[in-house]
C-alpha cells in the first residue's frame, strides 16, 4: 500500500523587531503551518503576514494557541481553571480564523503548543476541554493531536476528524509522550539522525522510543520545528528521506 504523510511546523513566532525561526524556507518544505496565535508567541502582523504566504503556497493553516507565556515561549506549565483555560483557546482560535479570513484564507486544523500541548498529552479531560473549545468557535476543525497518547484518546471520544503527529526531532518515552526538553538526547539536532529515523518510523507505522520499544499508531504528520539552528537542515534531511523511500509528502485530510 502507498504511503503518504504530511509535514509541519509551527510558525509565526516572531514578535515585533525579534525574529523567530525561518518560516520563509519552511513554508516550501512543510505542508501545514500552525501559525502562534499571540500568546506564547507571534503578533498581529506576523501571524497576518505568515498566514498570507502560507496561503500563497498552498499549505495548511493551523491555529496554534498556548498559555499566555511570552517570556516562557509556553514552555512553562500552568494551572488553570479549565472555564479560564477553556476562554482562552476560544480567544486565540477566533483570532487566527479571524485573521486567516482577512487575508483570503481559512484555518483548517488546531494544534496546541508546548507545556499546554505536553500537559493534555497526559489528561484526557484536559486534552477534551481544550478541543471542545476550539471547536465551538470553529466546528469543522481537523484537531492535530500527540499520536498514541491522552490527546488521542479525548478526540477519539470526541468523534471530530483528527490527525496523529510525530515529531522529527524529539525523543520519545515509552509511554509515547516527549521526553522532557531538560533531560540529554530529548532534542534532536543531527539532519542525518533526523531523517532516517522518522522514515523508519513512518513505514513501521510506529513510534520509535528512546528504550527501541515500538508503539503502533496512526501516523499522519510530522512536526519540523522551526527555531533551532539546524531546523531548515532537519526539515529537508526529513523531506528526503521519505521520498527515497517512496513516501509521499501531502497535506493530511483527517479521519476519525
């Protein structure tokens, strides 16, 4: 069977004169942006700017809320009632649809960032108030979620499309949650580890852990990051490893 599998990155996150990533390079390589919403990142211009050219090139655009963390980059967990939590994604979601609309454009995915996105990785009940929230400004959202982990399980129960993502250049734990940035080897920064791994797990429809164990799940796309160093390198090390292997790179269309 011929396989496929999207490529993303999360984008937009630059703010004022402070630039962050090269979302110009990666917008040729990725198939999906998931574009800051202001919070943990990004600002009116930029997510305005970066959703036109997103547009421009045919890729996805996805709304990327987190906790209001600028300092932190969202990185920093938080304890939050989920009514203010709930408003919250409300907010940002309505502003990248908003945005989006303004410059002829149309969000069609949700992915939660950093310490938010790691925190409903492991609560269901969390993941599901987050998703809920989002989806009651914008029903027909695709909702990206952390393969083989809580987040899938609260949109499995949800019923709405989703898509199952990995990440290129994270490590992972047996229990198919991110190892944590803090610990040695969580990041991935070698383009020539990045690549073939991710490819292999591709076509062994499996997350590769950090202990070798396998944990079968659905693959639909793959996280590029976009502010490290070796970030555009990663990214096209990623492309064209899965294209020697005959893998197709294309914009997920999300199933339950």
């Amino acid at each position: 069977m011929s396989l496929s599998v999207d490529l993303n990155a999360d984008m937009g996150e630059s703010f004022g004169p402070w630039d962050m990533g090269n979302d110009k390079a990666l917008l040729d390589i990725v198939t999906s942006a998931n574009i800051a919403c202001g919070f943990h990142a990004g600002d009116p211009d930029v997510m305005a700017d970066t959703m036109r050219i997103a547009a421009q090139n045919g890729v996805g655009i996805g709304a990327h809320p987190g906790f209001a963390d600028l300092q932190g980059f969202g990185r920093y967990r938080m304890d939050i009632p989920h009514k203010s939590l709930a408003n919250s994604v409300r907010y940002q979601v309505a502003a990248s649809v908003g945005m989006a609309r303004s410059v002829g454009a149309q969000v069609r995915h949700l992915k939660l960032h950093g310490a938010l996105a790691n925190m409903c990785s492991e609560d269901q009940e969390l993941a599901r108030v987050c998703y809920d929230a989002a989806l009651s400004v914008a029903p027909d959202l695709i909702v990206m979620v952390l393969a083989g982990t809580a987040q899938e399980r609260a949109v499995r129960a949800l019923g709405v499309p989703f898509a199952g993502e990995i990440f290129a250049d994270r490590a992972y734990n047996d229990d198919a949650t991110l190892v944590d940035r803090k610990l040695p080897g969580a990041v991935i920064h070698d383009p020539e580890i990045a690549g073939p791994r991710i490819a292999e797990m591709v076509q062994q429809g499996a997350i590769i852990t950090e202990s070798g164990k396998h944990i079968e799940t659905r693959i639909d796309t793959i996280c590029l990051h976009g502010d490290g160093p070796t970030a555009v390198a990663i990214a096209q090390s990623v492309r064209r490893a899965l294209v020697n292997k005959t893998i197709r790179v294309e914009m997920f269309k999300g199933s339950t």
